[in-house]
C-alpha cells in the first residue's frame, strides 16, 4: 500500500530497513530510516502513524533528534507524563519527543 509521506521516505506502508525507536503504545512511533527515498539521509528519523504509516521526517540522524527532544522539554513544548510517557503541551506538528497526539 502506498502512503504520501512528507520529505524523502519511501512511499511504503511499512519497509524492513525502517527501525523504531519509540513506542507512543498506540502503534505510532519514530523510526531510524536506514533505506530513504532519492534525497534522503541513511539515519535520517521519521514519524510513523500505524494507520497511515510513515508521516514525515523530524530530523536528519539520531543526535540531532535528541538535541530536539532535549529543546522540546526544556522549552516546555513537550512534558514527560509518569504513565503516558512524553506529550505535547502545545498544538502543534509532531517534533521530536511528541508521540504524535498533537
């Protein structure tokens, strides 16, 4: 099944070379992308969403995604709940550490 994703990932319901890193417990998660699309970058991580699959890519490698997650809690745009794990305290895109319920 095709998707539409937004920047280089592979227009694919699911893709072997794609590694999750998180789990939001609802399906949805961050993904390590290990094969992109022309444009990509090996590394590069994603938002995927188990209904529609991969959405889009919220950073170039690992690093700079936990720089981005770091920023997020600290500005407050995103907060650590003891039993649902990080959420958006802001409406807003999906960024680094948000589990996607924005």
């Amino acid at each position: 099944m095709a998707t539409e994703p937004k920047g280089p990932i592979k227009p694919l319901l699911w893709h072997y070379h794609w590694l999750p890193v998180t789990d939001a417990g609802n399906g949805n998660f961050f993904c390590v992308d290990l094969d992109p699309a022309p444009g990509g970058v090996v590394g590069q991580i994603f938002w995927y969403e188990r209904v529609e699959g991969p959405i889009q890519v919220v950073a170039n490698g690992f690093v700079e995604w936990l720089e981005r997650t770091a920023l997020d809690l600290e500005s407050g745009r995103v907060a650590h709940h003891p039993t649902d794990g990080f959420v958006v305290t802001q409406d807003a895109e999906p960024s680094a550490a948000a589990d996607g319920g924005a």
